[in-house]
C-alpha cells in the first residue's frame, strides 16, 4: 500500500515538473525566459516552448499588439506667441524589442507608460514652442505630428518600443483666452454685418431713387402720349363738327343753342332772370328765331 503510493506521489511530482517545464506562448504575446533575473531567452514565435522548472528558470509575457497612450487631461503648452494652449494627444506604439523593455522596466507596463508620456511631452513642447498657434490649429499640424513622431521614436528606440502613429486630437486656447477669442470674433462679425447693413441701406436708397425717378419719368410720358392723343381726338372732332355743320350753319347754331338751354335748365329748380326777346331765347321762338305766331 506504501508503495502504491509512493508510486502516486512519484507521477504526480513528475507531472507537475513536466508542465512546469512546458509554456505557450500565445500570437499576440511575447515571452522572455529568465532565471534568477538574468534574460536567457526571448521568444516571439508562437507555440509551445520548453523551459527548465522553477526556481531555476521563470517566464513573463509582454504584449506586443498596438497599443494606445491616451493622456486622460490635455497638457497645456505654450506657443512662440506666448500664448497658451491646451493639447490632447494620443499616441500609438508596441513593444518590439522585448529583451529591451524588460531590461527598461521590469516588465511595469505603468512605468513603460509614464515614461512614454514624458518622452511625447517634451517632443510636443519643443514643437509647440517653435511654432504660432494658427500653425498648431491648422497651418502646419500634419508637420508638427510628423515632427513630434520622429523625435518620440528615436526615444521610444532606446527602450525597446516602436511609436505606430502620434496625433493631436484637439488643439484649444485656454479659458481666458477662448473668452477673448470669442469677443474678438464676435467683434468682428458684427463689424461685417453693419458694413453689410450699410451697404445693403445704400443699394436700397439707390434702387428707391431710380425706381422713383422712373416713375415719374413714365408718368411724365404717360401725360405727354395722353395730351397728344387728346389733342388729336379734339382736332379731329373739330374737323369732323367742321364738316358736319358747315354744310348747314344755321342747324349749327340751332343745335348749339340747344346744348346751352339742356345745360342751362339741366335742373327744375333753376332759376334764371334774363330779357325773353334776348338773342339766347332766339330759338325758342320758332324755327330760324323767328315767332311761329300770327
């Protein structure tokens, strides 16, 4: 019975120092063998690898994927006008040199981080400081990154790492400066729009004017077309009546004077004190103004 399990123990001991001799290493992992704090071996390849047990020789993984170092606060820097910014930046980057990292840090990706962040911050100041803030914003921004990505991965170099890409997500004034910005534009805007308004008031006074002037002009000419319309109709109707009652002037006069008594008695209640042997009652005495009476 001793024996058997002796026998037990026996397997289980082997078993245990076989797996403790066995790692994998996964894709997107690198592992580094060491043994008593001394790198031995870097291993990149995945698959499953052989090592010898503890406390003779350890391993650790690093991840070698891409990975980002966002900053959680913008950073404030200054600007060759002395002007404050505040910059948001991101970074990406991954481990290749894992013998080297390890050797850097221990293995403390915070560490590894930190010190990123150091290394990105100085590149962003000594950029930043070179340059005005339209240049930050929007003039030369693609050559600041590229600037500032060169720098941090002659850096990131020296440590094992490999920078991927630096961008600057966000570039803005301070508060106190946004303030004044603010001001400015709105300053500036409602400068333009009283030039507008001016403007637009004078091209209206304009317009009001010759359209005015046309008016009258039309108007003007509109009398002028009537008066000679009128005066031709008059013409011809004075040749016309001419005409008419030249061939018979007294039936002329007969119709005249009766076209003075319908205006003349056009109401009953007229009243009219004249001679009645005048010469306006000629024709009321008979035909040819002369009495019908024996």
């Amino acid at each position: 019975m001793s024996r058997l399990i002796t026998s037990v123990i026996a397997v289980i001991v082997a078993l245990w120092l076989l797996s403790s001799t066995i790692f994998v290493v996964e894709q997107r992992q690198s592992a580094i063998v060491f043994a008593l704090g001394e790198v031995k071996q870097v291993v990149t390849e995945p698959g499953l690898h052989f090592k010898l047990p503890p406390p003779f020789q350890n391993v650790i993984y690093l991840d070698k994927r891409i990975q980002t170092l966002d900053t959680p606060d913008a950073d404030r820097f200054i600007t060759a006008e002395k002007k404050n910014v505040l910059v948001d930046s991101f970074v990406k980057w991954r481990i290749v040199d894992p013998r080297l990292y390890f050797i850097s840090f221990g293995g403390d990706d915070r560490r590894a981080q930190d010190r990123l962040s150091q290394i990105v911050k100085a590149a962003l100041n000594e950029e930043i400081t070179k340059r005005t803030v339209r240049e930050v914003i929007s003039g030369e921004r693609g050559k600041v990154m590229d600037a500032i990505q060169r720098k941090v991965a002659i850096e990131a170099k020296q440590i094992g790492a490999e920078i991927i890409d630096v961008r600057l997500r966000r570039v803005d004034y301070v508060d106190q400066i946004n303030n004044s910005v603010y001001d400015r534009m709105k300053s500036e805007r409602a400068r333009v729009a009283n030039e507008l308004r001016s403007t637009g008031a004078a091209e209206s006074e304009k317009i009001r004017a010759d359209a005015d002037r046309q008016r009258v002009v039309i108007l003007a000419e509109a009398y002028r077309d009537a008066e000679k319309i009128r005066g031709a109709g008059d013409a011809k109707a004075s040749q016309i009546y001419a005409q008419a009652f030249g061939q018979n002037p007294e039936f002329y006069k007969f119709y005249r004077s009766l076209e003075a008594y319908r205006a003349s008695f056009k109401n009953r209640h007229d009243l009219m004190v004249v001679d009645p042997n005048s010469e306006f009652f000629k024709y009321f005495k008979g035909v040819g103004g002369v009495s019908t009476k024996k």
